[in-house]
C-alpha cells in the first residue's frame, strides 16, 4: 500500500477508475448541471426573422435623406405591429408602420426610428434628422446560424446555455448518466455539525463543501460517515450505491 504519493498520481489512480456513463435524454427543466453527451446544432437561425429592438417606426431611410431640424419629412403610419404578429401591408415610400419590440419588421423598411425621436399627429409623424439604412434591426441569424455548433460534447449544462437551447427549439438533450463520486472523510476529531461540539473536536466541513462541489459539477456525491463504525458499514454497502440509475 502507498503511503505518500503526489496529487498528480492521485489524479491519475482515481482517474483510471472513472468510465462513462450511460446516456439518456432529459428535458430541458432537468438539463441544469447535467453533461451533454452529444454535439448539438442549431436547427433553425436566432432570431428566425428580422426583428426590431424597440418600440418605433418601420420606414425607408431614403425618406429622411434631405431631412433637417427646420424642415422635417412627414410620412404616414399606416398600420400598427406588435411583437407576436405578422404585418398586413408593405412599406412603399412616404410610409411608415408604428412596430413594437421583438415585432417582425415589414417589408419594404430598411431603418426603424425610436418611438421618442419623432412627432406624432393623427396618422402622420415628422422625422427631423436623417437616419441610415439598416439601423435599430436586428438581422435574422444575427445571434446564431442555422447548422451553427452550440453546444459541444462534454459542455456542462448552464442556465444561460439552457435558455439558448430553448430559443433555437430544442426541447430534450442527450446527457451522461450522472457520475456518482464518493465522499469519505478521515480523521477521529470530526464530528457532524448536528452534534454538540466536544473538547478536541472539530465539525465535518470539508465533506459538506466537496459534496456541494460535486453537485455543482454535475455529479452525485455519496458521503460517507466519519466515524470508524459508520465507515465500515459504509464501505460495505457500497456495492449496493451503483445499483440505482440516475437520470
């Protein structure tokens, strides 16, 4: 038996008792802390259409080439687009569509103007600067392309991936079976931070922080008790630890 080995060979012995899981599939509201087992490729483009950032008009740069504060352009608003909904008419010049954030920009507009920068009257509104084509829209796969990797082998699941998968449509992802790591802590002055704390006692942390850390990572701590009895009750039952799959 070793007695005093380096931490690289520790890594190395206990990594040499490692094997991959078993994969399966779990839904997204599962996915949080759990490993993909497989690449995963957007099926669709982010955002799937060309789509306005704010609340404004949709209209034609070229309207507002001339423009300045002592003469402003008047256009017409000829329909009004929330976000969720498909515009009915086309911009043709000299029109405008009041558009609502997140909302599908109309054909025929090439520029959105912020709802604040103009003057509305009835149905018209008064541009008085000139505003370049192609500002305030945000593109159609600006975010991600259609066929774009994601998510590679071996990613840990995170919130902010979680949400990226759910915008591009998928629902479920293929993971590893969660890796079960046991927690065995040595050392006759611990006690569990339940007890009442004794003369040359000292609370159990470190094994409350390396399971936390497990858990954390995606695994599944399995801790052992401290005290000599219940650690070799614990090492017997081990066997019987392996037998219940995780997903």
């Amino acid at each position: 038996m070793k007695t005093s080995i380096s931490l690289e060979q520790a890594q190395s012995l206990l990594l040499e008792l490692v094997h991959q899981g078993k994969e399966g599939q779990v839904t997204l509201f599962d996915a949080v802390g759990r490993i993909l087992s497989q690449d995963i490729w957007a099926d669709i483009d982010l955002p799937p259409f060309d789509k306005s950032p704010l609340d404004g008009y949709a209209l034609q740069a070229k309207d507002t080439e001339k423009v300045d504060t002592a003469i402003p352009v008047t256009v017409k608003v000829i329909e009004e687009v929330r976000a969720g909904f498909q515009p009915q008419k086309q911009i043709i010049s000299g029109t405008a569509i009041k558009i609502m954030t997140g909302a599908l920009v109309p054909t025929g507009a090439d520029v959105i103007i912020k709802f604040e920068d103009v003057k509305r009257q009835g149905d018209k509104i008064e541009i008085s600067y000139p505003v370049k084509s192609g500002s305030n829209i945000i593109r159609r796969g600006e975010d991600v392309k259609q066929g774009e990797l994601i998510a590679r082998k071996g990613t840990l699941l995170t919130p902010p991936l979680v949400g990226l998968l759910a915008a591009v449509g998928v629902a479920t992802v293929p993971v590893l079976n969660k890796i079960k790591i046991v927690i065995l802590s040595t050392g006759d002055e611990l006690i569990e931070p339940s007890e009442k704390l004794r003369v040359g006692k000292i609370y159990n942390s470190n094994q409350y922080s390396l399971c936390a850390y497990c858990l954390q990572l995606g695994a599944e701590p399995v801790p052992l008790e401290s005290s000599l009895m219940n650690r070799q009750q614990s090492l017997r039952a081990l066997p019987r630890l392996w037998q219940k799959p995780i997903w």
